[in-house]
C-alpha cells in the first residue's frame, strides 16, 4: 500500500502491452508489444511482491527475455525469407514488410526444413509464456511473490499470450513444421497436465497449488491446439478464456483471505467456512469451475478439448482426461482442508466474510462462469470461422505432403507426413 502512483502507472503499462500484443497485424509491433509487457511486470513483481521478490522478478525477466531473443531470431528469418532470400534458402522476392496477413498467405511457400527451424525459434518464446513443461519454473515463484492483481493479470491474460502465438503463428504460417512437430507437442502437454497436477497435489501454499493447477490447466490448452481439428482448437480457446476466469477468480480469493489472516498455508486454516459462509459458497463455485463441473465453464471447455483429442489419437484423451481426475483431487482435498473440520485456531474465529467491495468484484465472473457452462454457443459461434479457416491451412499442407511422394520431396515434408499418422 505504498507508491500507489507508480504501482497504477506499472498496471497501465502492462495493460498496454498485453493489448497491443493481441491486437497487432504487424510483426514488428507485436514483438515491440511483446517486450513492453516484460517491464511493468518485473517491477509490479519486484517492487510490490512478496519476501522473495527480486528473484522471482529476475528469474520470469530472464526466462521470457531467453524466449523473446529466440522469437525474434524467427521473426527475421520469416522477413528475410519473403523478401530475397535466407542463408541458403531461395526467397520469394515480395516487398519486403512485416505485415502477418502476409505471412499467412506465404507459409505454405516456406521449405519444410527452415520451416522446422522457425517453429523451434517461436516454440521457445511462446512455451516460455504459456508456460509448457519443462518451461514453467518460473510460473510458480512469480505467482507466489506477485501482488494479487499481479497474479491475477498473470493467470487471466499474460499466459495466454504464448497460446495465442502458437494459433495465431505457428500453426497457420508453419503447417508442416506444425504435422512433423506433433507427437512431440501432445507429448509435452500431456506431462504438464500430469505433472502439474501431482505437484499441485504436494503443496501446502494455497497460492502455490493455484499457481501449479494453472500448469496443469494450460497442458489441457496446448493439447486441443495440437489436436489440430475444429473440436480441439474451439475447445482449446474457450478453454483460454475459462482458465482465466477461474483461476484468475482463485487467485482473488486466496488474496482476499491473505489480507485477513497474512498466511497462505492450508494448515492455518480449517473450518472456517462455519464464519464466512459467503466467502466459502463462491470459493466452492469456483473451484467446481476450476475442475470442469457440468454447468459450469470448465466442462465445456475440457469436453471439447477431450473430443478434438480422442479424434486425433484416442489415448491422448485417455491419458487427459486422468489429470481431470488428479485435478479434482488436488482442488477438493485443499477445498476440504481449508474450509471444513473443526474451527481449532482461535485467529480463525473472527474471520470477517466477504464486504460489498469483494462480492462486486467475485460476482461477475461467477455469473461468467455459469453462462459459458449453461450457453457457450456464442463464443463457438464466433471461434468458427477463424478456427475452420486454421485448420484448412493445415490440412492443406499435409495433402499437399501426402500427395508429394516423388523424388523432390524432402526429408521434412517426410517427416510431416510421419508426424501426422497418428490420427
């Protein structure tokens, strides 16, 4: 509760750099927007975080500054490939811009062997955000030692940025490196859905179990991605948009109960849904959305995840749908600890329940999480047409690898087709 011009200031900032990020058709504005981002939330993080700060400020800097070197290095080698040429690649002689219209149009044009090397380029930048296995150590420690709006931006919209990279960029401008890729990818979402979702089971820190689900959460995101059908990506999106609802609504919760009792451990607490009776319901309803309760907007989201997975390779959606089970143990066995047995501390006993300050800011995302549990039609309605226009480009470019058996077929769009033989 100190320097509060410079906290808003850093808030702004990095509101304008996520926006920019989303909204850029330009390469070189996104890139730009990309890295504006990275300096308000080191110093949001490192000034206004907790005992261990500055590392967890240091540490997310100097993953997504690894990330964002890498994604550059791709950017370029798209911007020169379209105009004269790269290394010893052939170019294709257009004017030279940095327009991503126009990348999508040329992307089938690339060679399969730079396109692998461009999508490793971008998977680095954008795994580091999403965060993906093995790239996530930073997520937990900057999650931890944020402020809660800090970590609620975090959750609800700065991890969604490498997801939206990858369906934004990789997929529809890097189609064969995408099919020749997608064992690996699947496989790295499924242990981070696993992963995530054991290591959230060990935590005593409520902040860090939430911090951990969000792992787990965004394996399930990358997995519909890579299912590369309607199904998965629809799902996949939603999916975005439900994770940061409801972890970001986790993350206020677990704020809300630091602001009166300064302590985050499970084993503080207990029983004190008997003296916040509100606080308890909405926390409930959340963690129900969190772990993909039918109604609420986490079912329908993983459903169609599940579905677009099943369709590609069936025991990805097996091996998926046992992180839903892991993930409503971890979440009900803290919800269980926290809020039920016998009110025991006496620092418990005069918990206050939720003001009208915090049930105004609770409500609209519990009313969210019902209307895309109950109606998500229109957010599917709206996902179509761009989703079916992705996977067309992707499709395409495995036809046309299928089709290519001749003797000028290179070894990548072998290795594409191989890739994809698994649906």
């Amino acid at each position: 509760q100190t320097r509060e011009k410079e906290y808003y200031i850093f808030m702004l900032l990095l509101q304008t750099g996520m926006l920019g990020v989303f909204m850029a058709l330009d390469f070189f504005l996104f890139y730009v927007f990309w890295e504006v981002m990275l300096v308000p939330m080191y110093f949001l993080i490192g000034i206004w975080g907790g005992a261990r700060r500055l590392y967890a400020a240091i540490k997310f800097f100097l993953y997504t500054l690894v990330g964002s070197v890498l994604m550059l290095l791709g950017i370029l080698a798209l911007y020169f490939f379209n105009a004269g040429g790269l290394l010893g690649w052939e170019g294709l002689g257009n004017p030279a811009t940095f327009s991503i219209l126009q990348f999508h149009e040329i992307g089938a044009s690339i060679p399969p062997d730079l396109q692998f090397w461009i999508f490793l380029a971008f998977f680095v930048g954008f795994a580091i955000k999403v965060p993906m296995f093995p790239f996530h150590t930073w997520l937990p420690d900057a999650h931890v030692e944020a402020p809660t709006a800090g970590s609620v931006i975090l959750a609800g919209v700065l991890l969604k940025m490498g997801t939206y990279g990858f369906v934004r960029f990789s997929l529809p401008i890097l189609p064969d490196a995408t099919w020749e890729l997608l064992p690996w990818m699947a496989g790295l979402s499924i242990i981070g859905i696993l992963y995530g979702a054991l290591v959230a089971m060990a935590q005593k820190d409520m902040k860090k179990l939430v911090a951990y689900s969000s792992v787990s959460h965004l394996g399930f995101v990358m997995l519909g991605l890579f299912a590369l059908n309607g199904p998965g990506i629809n799902g996949s999106i939603l999916q975005m948009i439900n994770h940061g609802l409801s972890t970001g609504a986790l993350f206020l919760l677990v704020g809300i109960i630091y602001e009166r009792r300064h302590t985050r451990m499970i084993a503080e607490y207990g029983g004190i849904g008997a003296v916040m009776p509100l606080y308890a319901t909405i926390f409930l309803i959340i963690t129900m959305s969190s772990i993909g309760l039918p109604t609420l907007n986490g079912f329908v989201g993983e459903f169609t995840i599940l579905v677009g997975a099943f369709n590609r390779v069936w025991w990805w959606a097996l091996l998926a749908a046992i992180g839903i089970v892991l993930g409503a143990a971890y979440m009900l066995w803290m919800y269980q600890r926290v809020f039920f047995g016998p009110l025991t501390n006496p620092e418990n006993q005069g918990l206050q329940d939720l003001n009208r300050r915090e049930i105004l800011y609770l409500a609209p995302l519990v009313l969210l999480c019902f209307w895309i549990g109950l109606y998500p039609r229109p957010f599917f309605d709206v996902l179509d047409g761009p989703v079916r226009a992705i996977v067309a480009k992707v499709e395409a470019s495995r036809e046309t690898a299928l089709a290519d058996t001749g003797p000028a077929a290179s070894a990548g769009q072998v290795r594409a087709v191989a890739g994809g033989a698994g649906e």
